[in-house]
C-alpha cells in the first residue's frame, strides 16, 4: 500500500514545481490569492495531522505542497519589483 501513497506523493509534487519554478522566476504568480491562502491552511493542517497519526507519507506529502504552495504565497503578497 505505501507504493501508492509514494506515486501519490511524486505527482501532487510535481504538480506543483512548474508554477513554482515560474512564480520564482519572474518574482510574482497571477494564481488566486483565496486559492493559495486555502491550499496554505488546508496542507498546514494536514501536515499536522500527518505528525500526530505518524504517517511519514502524507507528511512528506503535505510538507512539500506546504512549502511550495507557500513560496507562492509569499510572491502574491510580495511580488518583486521589476
């Protein structure tokens, strides 16, 4: 079963590296702010959750959704200035 939770794992992390890369790169993201605010909130928990019920997948998961949703956070309040 942990097979899966890794495939899980790779592709919800992948997904996120191409608009992370771009935010990075130009310095800001036109993606939703309502979006990230409640990706941020929702993997903060779930990353807390995944530490009490000692699942290393779903933390890792989440701790790397957490830390790359919140890279775009952190450009869509404070785009770089061009």
């Amino acid at each position: 079963m942990s097979i899966i939770g890794i495939v899980g794992l790779v592709c919800i992390a992948a997904a996120w590296i191409p608009p992370t890369l771009k935010t990075v790169q130009q310095g800001s993201t036109d993606l939703p702010l309502t979006f990230l605010v409640l990706t941020a909130a929702g993997n903060l928990s779930l990353t807390i959750y995944s530490i009490l019920i000692l699942d290393p997948i779903y933390l890792a998961l989440n701790a790397l959704a957490l830390s790359q949703g919140s890279i775009n956070l952190f450009y869509r309040l404070y785009p770089r200035q061009q």
